[in-house]
C-alpha cells in the first residue's frame, strides 16, 4: 500500500528529527544535572569486593538497592539503548502525577477514539475499540498488565492531546530527575528512536515506586486483567460470551517470590528488556537489564538468577539513628545549635557485615553564627568490626543566625577567657 509506506516513512521521519532534537537539548543539560545530583548527594557509601554474579543475557545491567539507590553490580550501564516498553513506565508516572494533581481522576471515563487504536500489525494491545468508554485506572492496569500500546496512546491523548505533545512532558520528568541520557518520542516504547540507559531506568524505577508506592500492587505485581468487560463495550456490541484474563508479561510475578513488578519490553532495535523487583524480608532490589538478544524466557532466567545472587549477597539494614546533641553557637541570636541527620539510617550491606553494626558521632565542639539549615557540620559513622559501612551527614536542623552587635561582643568575650583558661589549664 503505497499511501500506508509513504506516511509511515513521514511517521518515523518526525520521529527521527524529535529524537535528534530532545538528544541535542539534552546534551546541553546533562553536565549540569550531573553537577547538581552531585552536590545533592547526603550519604557515603564505602565499596564492598564481593564475587560477581553469574552472567546473562544483556548488552546493559544495573542493578541498585532500593533503600539508598546503591549500585550493586553493573554491566554497560551507561550504553544508550531503546527501552521499548519500559518506556511505558515514564507514561505512567506522568499519569499518575495527573491524577495526583487533580487533573484527571483514576475513574474518569475515557471514550475510545479510532487514533488510540492505529498501531502497527503484531503490536501489543489490551485490545481497545473505538467506542468503548474506559475509566482512566484501566488505562494503567493495562499499560502495567499486558503492556497495551493502545492504552498508552489514549494516556497521551487525554492528558497532552497527541503522543507528541506527551512526550515532551515525558522528557521533562526525565531532565528535572536528572537523567541525561533518557529521552521519548512517544509514550508506548515502540520507537526505537526513544533512549536510555541501564543506570538511568533504574534510578528512575526507584524514584518512580518512592513516588507512587501505591502503584505496585494496584498495577505492576497484578498477574492478570479482566479486559473487555460488558460495561466498556460500544453501543450496541455485546460482550464476551466468557471472561478474558489478560496475563501479566512479565512471568516472574509467577515464579519469582517476592518479585512485584515492574516491566518487560522488546522491540528489534533493543533486544529484550526488562525492570524487575523484588522484595523479601525488607530488602528491595531493582534490576534493569536491556539488550537481551535470545528469548524472553533467556531473559527471565537471567534475571532470576540475578536476583538470586543479590538477596544471597545483601541485606538492606536499619540501624537506629543516634541521639544528637545541640552545639554552642557562638556569635548566634539563639546559643546552641539543634542538629539532625542528613538522611535515614536505612542501606544496604554484604550480609556477612549485617549484624553487630556500631555508631560513632563525629561533632566539633562549637561553631560560629551564622550557619543555615541544612549545612553539613558532621556526620555518623556505622561500623561492622573495623569495618565503616556507611557515612551519613549530619546538618544543621535550622538557620543559626548572627545575634546583635551586643550578644556577639558579648560572645567574644566569653569565648577569648575560655580559651584563655583552657590553654593555662
């Protein structure tokens, strides 16, 4: 069909030059988004020599603790490759982000349009049909579920009134998360001309369940999805004879324990994708591989065993905060200082260094006015044996500002005969 081929060829022309565009644009604010996640981050954590895991089938692997965001084992992470479907994952989080806001509600009903379903022969569908009238929660059970592109073509329209005005607002999230390299031409992850990497979906994966918590077990650890039912149906189309459950792709959520979510993706140009979670015992990973080249089923069995290495080499531990004391804060309107942690005392450790964990507090025994809240001033320290397992800041707990002329002279004062005292003594 000639008319079909000339205006698929203008499709991914436009597709072409969105991506070269958001790629460009990127370029110019990735160094700075790294400078910023830099200076932002609070915690330290030591490295810890541990024997790799097995290997598997995928060009990329990141795999983070979901307590602090901690790279555990890595392969190519920062190689730029299509996500596919886990693209739908951005989709969601700018949905859910509407429904948060108000924007739209989670039982809104949603007519179908005859655009929402245009999607190329093979595609993966929830099976949508102009007509149908949907409420907006189905839409995102059906992108979590059976990876519906159509669901997330209709997401795009409702919220942005085209995929590509959406997938600006995809890209946005991505820059104001800090992630460089991710960028969208469309919401479903069928074009190979959407990017990432390993590093960034992962970290994107973390902030998306810290951020929508409610989302795991409302959309991604769900096995199955009755779709259609009678009440969505067109005028005047009857409904199934029977049930239809729609079956997660990710099989995992079927064999994994403790595996929830999130998401599965293929399309020529990447390989086999996948997001995959797990919790047991409080302990949450967050495993992304990309570029599978074998089989899904290659893929599943490389994460699993994955996973398996990691719940068998880590525990994510909670040790308790200690008490902090107030400083003397001289030349300040108040006299003492009120000081907190940085963070929780919440990471993850080898298991052999998880039990008889220890904490030292390291505090000057004073400061000058002024201080602002939030200053670093010094930080705990948690061990294991002679072993420092995590560093955490501590900050001050509010601004420390300068008192008047008479406190600081006054202050001066106190502080010369102090030391005056201190250095006789």
């Amino acid at each position: 069909m000639p008319g079909l081929d000339s205006k698929n060829r203008a499709r991914r022309g436009r597709l072409r030059a969105a991506a070269l565009f958001y790629r460009a644009r990127t370029a110019l604010v990735c160094a700075a988004l790294t400078l910023s996640a830099a200076s932002h981050a609070l915690a330290e954590a030591p490295r810890f020599e541990l024997p790799p895991p097995p290997s598997g089938d995928a060009r990329a692997i990141a795999l983070i603790d979901f307590a602090k965001g901690d790279m555990l084992f890595s392969l190519n992470p920062d190689e730029a490759i299509p996500p596919a479907s886990l693209a739908k994952l951005m989709t969601m989080h700018v949905a859910l982000k509407a429904v948060d806001e108000g924007r739209v509600g989670l039982y809104d009903i949603i007519p179908i349009l005859r655009e929402d379903t245009a999607l190329p022969y093979g595609s993966s569908l929830m099976y949508l049909r102009p007509g149908m009238r949907v409420p907006f929660d189905d839409l995102l059970r059906g992108m979590a579920v059976i990876s519906g592109n159509d669901a997330a073509l209709t997401v795009a329209r409702v919220l942005a009134g085209s995929s590509e005005a959406f997938a600006e607002l995809m890209n946005e999230e991505a820059r104001g998360m800090g992630l460089g390299m991710t960028s969208f031409v469309e919401p479903s992850g069928l074009s190979e001309f959407n990017t990432t990497s390993a590093r960034e979906m992962a970290l994107f994966s973390r902030s998306y369940l810290q951020r929508h918590p409610e989302a795991i077990m409302a959309y991604h650890a769900r096995t199955t999805m009755e779709f259609p039912r009678a009440e969505v149906m067109p005028e005047g189309v009857a409904p199934p004879p029977i049930k239809i459950l729609l079956r997660n792709r990710n099989s995992l959520l079927f064999s994994y324990k403790g595996c929830d979510g999130l998401k599965t993706g293929f399309i020529e140009e990447s390989g086999y994708n996948l997001i995959a979670s797990a919790e047991r015992d409080g302990t949450r990973f967050i495993l992304v591989t990309l570029g599978g080249s074998r089989s899904a089923s290659s893929r599943q069995r490389a994460a699993a065993a994955m996973l398996d290495w990691a719940f068998a080499n880590w525990k994510t531990v909670r040790p308790a905060l200690p008490e902090l004391p107030s400083l003397r804060l001289w030349g300040g309107a108040k006299g003492r200082l009120s000081l907190e942690a940085s963070e929780s005392a919440d990471f993850t450790v080898p298991v052999s260094l998880s039990t008889g964990i220890q904490s030292r507090v390291e505090l000057p025994d004073e400061l000058d006015a002024p201080i602002t809240k939030g200053a670093v001033v010094g930080r705990i320290v948690y061990t294991s044996g002679d072993r420092v397992l995590r560093r955490i800041d501590i900050v001050a707990a509010e601004d420390g500002e300068l008192g008047s002329l008479f406190t600081r002279l006054r202050d001066a004062i106190a502080r010369f005969f102090q030391r005056l005292f201190t250095q006789r003594n």
